[in-house]
C-alpha cells in the first residue's frame, strides 16, 4: 500500500555531514541534539497519522456526551447561590459545554479529512496513473481544460489532506490547552477574590472589583508589551536607540510568562501562525475561543425557551402564559423545566380540600431584594429557632403577593421547606378549597410588585390555573 514518504530535513550548507555526526566525538552545533535524532523523529512522522486518528477517536464522540452531565451538575448548583460564587459556575459551565462541543466538533472534522487522506492514498495505490482525462465520457475538450487547470493530481491533494489534518489537529490541541489555562486562571482568581471579599461587609461587591483587577491585569500586560515593541521597532526604523525601552519590553515580557505558559502554548501557536496566513489563523483562533464562551449560553437559554426555532404566530409565548404552564404543575414537569423555578402546585386537576402551594426561593434573585425590603440586620437571617422560620415567611411575604379567583391570600400560615426533589428551598402552605365550586380557578402570584419592567428585579406574574373536582374518582 503506498505511503507518504517520510519525512526528511532541507539539507543546508551550514549542517555538519553525516559522518561527523556519528562521530562519537564531535560536537553537534545545537546544544543538546542526538545523532539519530533525525531518524527518529522520520521513523515516528511515518505514525503520526496513525496517532492522530487513535486520539480524535477516543475523544470525539466521548466528548459529546460530557457536555448534558456538566448542564446538569450547574443546574442543580446554581439555584443555591448568588454574587461572585455564581459567576463562578457559571463561567465554569460556559466554558467547559463550549470546550467540549468545540473540540468534538474539531475532532470529528479531523477524522472525515483524515478518512478522505486515507481514500486518497487507496485511490493512488490501485490508480498509479492518476487522472485519465481522456477516458472521461461527456467532458469536451473546453470543459476538459477547465478542470485540467483547476483539478490539483492526486499526489497534490494527498499532501494538501495532509497538512489540513495536521494543522487542524495541532490547532483543536492548541485550543484545548489554552482555555484550559484560561480555566485555571480564572479558578485561581476567582478563589483570591473570593478569600478577600470575605474579610470585608459587602463581600461580592469587594471580590467582583478584585476579579476585575485580577483579570485586566493579563490583558493589560499583553497589550502594553504588543504597544511598546511596536514603540521599539518604530524608533529603530528611523535609526534611533531606545535601550531603556527595550528593557522595559522586557520586563513586561517576563511578567506575562507568569500568566500565560509560553513554552507550552507558543510553539504550536507560532508554528502554525508563521505557516499560515497569519491574520486569519488567528481571527479564527479567537472566534473559536468566543463561540466556546457562547455556547454555554445558548444551551442555558435553550433549555429555558420551548424551542429556539420558535414560529409560533398563533399560539405565542404571551398567550401560552395566560393560559397553562407545564412548569406550574409538579404532575407534568420533566428535565425541560428544570430552569424554570416557578411557583407550583401538584397537577392541574385538585381533589382533595387542600391545595398546596410550593413558592422557591432563589438566592441569586431574591437576596438583594430580600435585604432592602426587609431590612434585616447583618444582611440576613442570622435568627435561630422559630424566630428563623418567621422571620424568613415575613420577608418573603413582602416579596410575594398571592391570590386565589382575585382574593388575597395571607402567606401567615405558610412554612419554609426543603424540597430536595426539586432541589430548591422555598416557601410551602395548604390553602382550603372548602367552597369552592367545582371547576376551574386561578391561582396569581406577583413577585415584587413594585418593580419595574425591566432588569432583575422586575415585576413578574405567574398565572396558575386548576380545576376543582372533588368528586372525581380518578
């Protein structure tokens, strides 16, 4: 089966011949190299796609599936907190869903031109004389010149698979190690923010404003080195010294090694940009970068819409929400809902006397809220007993208005719970259907009334309609 030769370094004037180079006494003119070094490195060139196929492989598909487990560890996580702490989980979901889609999607590309080189070569094993241009039925000689010109041979397509192969291998790896650094990083800063936010009385504002610092200082770093060698270079072109710039060039140099690894990520990243247009390589390196951070987002938001195709034009989302919510209702709740944290109540069918009503609590949402409103004192509930449980149902009765068929409803008699099921924390309470003729009723609830339509803290309405049948035996 024919085989791409292997590799086989330009011979320069300036090398030393072979034989002095397996002499046991010379000295090689590079520090540190081996005789054989070139025969090895050929034998090994002879594997690399082998290699190359072998890891893509392994982690192509496997990668695809890691993707629904981290959605799900962040959906059950970061309900329970708020500030910096769900800044934290949340850059840690985004980027870790985009890292893997990115890099399967990478992958498995890899492996179809990988599988075309492998046709290629199939083809030039059986079919050593190539194209027949001849032997082409229904080709004219005007259309037969035309795709003479334009169609490289198969010897050129062979080498052109090759280096698209490897050079998109090289770049998913390249990829991968960056925003694993960037992963590290910001996990390390967001740990120093967070340590010394908690010294201080308003924590989060504190630890956000110390990340801040902590993040621009690599950029700011970079840029300033990219500004004052540019500084340099220009003085040099008009034929004046600037050695203490130079210095500083240097200086800024060193400081950015301790942020970003440069034997590790830049000589794969400077092969492949001095080998490449250099402008486009990296245009579309940081594009890859920035789809990994948004993919993130669309699943989150995803996960939220009924469908991101929506073209709904009769049944809209704004008629849907004065009608029925399968979010409302724990009977028809599945992993699509598990974003929406909305007041609920059993099924949409009642036939007990009592209707119970479970209204979350989220962190994230509410404490800040929760804070002005109620003015607790040390910015939350610090009671122990049953102090702490009325005092949590006081505070949370400001932020909830409930009513039932236009009556208010009083939130005196509700309980705080702990719903693990749910994985949510909220407010709990039994209201009587004693009365109430069978049919259907409406159930409204108002978070913060007073808010605005805009921003966080707007005012939201949640409509849950049921119907009252005592007497089915169902």
């Amino acid at each position: 089966m024919w085989r791409q030769p292997p590799y086989t370094p330009p011979n320069r004037m300036d090398d030393p011949p072979v034989s002095d180079a397996l002499d046991p006494g010379s000295t090689p003119d590079v520090p540190g190299a081996d005789a054989d070094s070139h025969g090895r490195f050929a034998r090994l060139r002879e594997r690399t796609d082998e290699l190359e196929m072998f890891i893509s492989g392994l982690l192509a598909f496997a990668l695809l599936a890691v993707p629904g487990r981290i959605f799900d560890a962040w959906a059950v996580s970061e309900v329970h907190t708020d500030g910096i702490y769900w800044q934290a989980l949340w850059f840690g979901f985004s980027t870790s869903v985009g890292l893997c889609y990115v890099l399967a999607i990478a992958l498995i590309a890899h492996l179809a031109i990988r599988g075309y080189w492998v046709g290629l070569i199939g083809l030039k094993s059986n079919f050593p004389d190539g194209i027949r241009w001849d032997h082409i039925p229904f080709l004219g000689r005007t259309a037969r010149g035309f795709y003479q010109a334009r169609v490289v041979g198969l010897d050129q397509a062979i080498t052109n698979a090759d280096r698209a192969a490897s050079t998109l291998f090289s770049t998913t790896l390249l990829f991968a190690l960056t925003m694993a650094v960037i992963g590290l990083m910001s996990i390390l800063a967001i740990t120093v923010s967070a340590g010394i936010g908690a010294l201080f009385p308003h924590s989060d504002e504190v630890a956000l404003a110390i990340l801040a610092v902590l993040t621009g200082v690599p950029v700011m770093l970079g840029l300033g080195a990219g500004i004052m060698d540019k500084a340099v270079a220009r003085r040099h072109a008009r034929g004046e010294a600037s050695p203490r710039l130079e210095r500083a060039t240097h200086r800024v140099l060193a400081l950015n090694q301790w942020f970003v690894p440069m034997r590790m990520l830049l000589p794969v990243q400077l092969m492949l940009q001095s080998n490449q247009r250099a402008r486009h390589f990296m245009w579309l390196y940081m594009g890859a970068v920035m789809v990994a951070m948004v993919i993130g987002g669309v699943q989150a938001v995803g996960s939220m819409r009924f469908s991101l195709l929506d073209r709904y034009s009769l049944v809209t989302e704004a008629a849907v929400e004065q009608g029925m919510l399968s979010a409302h209702y724990e009977s028809l709740r599945t992993e699509h809902d598990r974003l929406l944290r909305y007041p609920m109540i059993p099924a949409d069918v009642i036939q007990g006397s009592r209707l119970r009503l479970f209204i979350p609590h989220q962190p994230k949402r509410e404490n800040a809220l929760a804070q002005r409103l109620c003015a607790l004192p040390d910015g939350g509930n610090t009671a122990a007993g049953p102090e702490a449980a009325s005092r949590a149902v006081a505070c949370l009765a400001k932020v909830w208005q409930v009513s039932l068929d236009g009556t208010p409803v009083p939130l005196d008699g509700f309980l705080p719970i702990e719903r693990r099921d749910l994985e949510m924390r909220g407010l709990a309470g039994y209201l009587p259907l004693e009365g109430l003729s069978p049919g259907r009723h409406d159930l409204l609830l108002v978070w913060n009334a007073d808010g605005g339509k805009r921003g966080r803290e707007r005012r939201r309405e949640y409509r849950i309609p049921f119907w009252y049948a005592p007497d089915d035996k169902r």
